[in-house]
C-alpha cells in the first residue's frame, strides 16, 4: 500500500468519525434516538 493510499484510507476514517461525532452532539440536544440492533444470542453448553 502507497502512502497516498494509506492517507486516503485515513482520510475516509476521519470524515466517518466527524460525521458519528457530530450525529452524536446533535443527539445529546434532542430527545434520546433508540437504535435497535439484532443480537444473535446461542445458548451453548461445554
């Protein structure tokens, strides 16, 4: 990998995380937003 790879792909992980960063403060100043995500859950016994 390139190093002008490497920055794009860090430049890609940036603009992800501002964009969770901001979705998060705007969720702080409205009312609580509920995410609902499927859970997988297997009993298993040893």
């Amino acid at each position: 990998m390139t190093n002008t790879e490497k920055i794009t792909n860090a430049k890609k992980r940036i603009d992800e995380l501002e964009r969770l960063i901001k979705y998060w403060n705007d969720s702080e100043h409205e009312e609580a937003k509920m995410i609902n995500f499927t859970v997988k859950d297997e009993n298993k016994v040893a």
